[in-house]
C-alpha cells in the first residue's frame, strides 16, 4: 500500500462527499491530467465568482434571494479551493520532503 503522502487528493469528492486519492507516480497520466484540467476549471469558476461577489454586493437591488445564490455558490467554489490547495501543497510536501 502506498503511503498517504504520497497520494493525490483528487478534485472531486467519491460516494457519501468522501475524498478520492490517486496513486501514481506518473504525473503526465490521464488522470493526474484530468486532475489537473478540473482544479484549472475550479479556480477560474472561484476567480469569475469572487468578480460576480463584488458586483452583487455594490448592487443596491439585489436581495436576500440573489445574496443567498451568492453564500451558496461562493461556499461551493471555496471548498473546492481548499481542496487544490490541500491537494497542491500535499504534493510540494513530497516532492521536496525536507522543506519547513
């Protein structure tokens, strides 16, 4: 068994919102590719969202229905932030295991 370290968390979460982890040394495979591709769609959603949050919030009309929208989809974006961040850095650790 491979050592939790040393496993990819994956963008997405498996049955029951539980994390799902690759195993693979090959960074250029298809799957740490699609990885990859879908933590590159989750931070542009989370960069075009956090725009969309500024407008929102400017907008004098915008009611408790639309302020909401915005909890809802901004809690979703960053919780998918937290999870390449989580992903990202648990890579820097074991790629370079002797940094502080």
């Amino acid at each position: 068994m491979t050592a939790q370290q040393e496993l990819r968390l994956l963008p997405w979460s498996g049955p029951e919102g539980k994390p799902c982890y690759l195993s693979t040394g090959d960074s250029s495979g298809y799957m740490s590719r699609l990885a990859d591709n879908i933590e590159a769609v989750q931070l542009g959603t989370a960069f075009e969202l956090l725009e969309e949050a500024s407008d929102t919030l400017d907008n004098q009309d915008a009611g408790p229905a639309d302020l909401r929208r915005l909890a809802k989809e901004l809690t979703g974006a960053l919780r998918d932030v937290l999870r390449v961040a989580t992903s990202r850095g648990d890579l820097l650790a074991v790629s370079n295991p002797h940094r502080p």
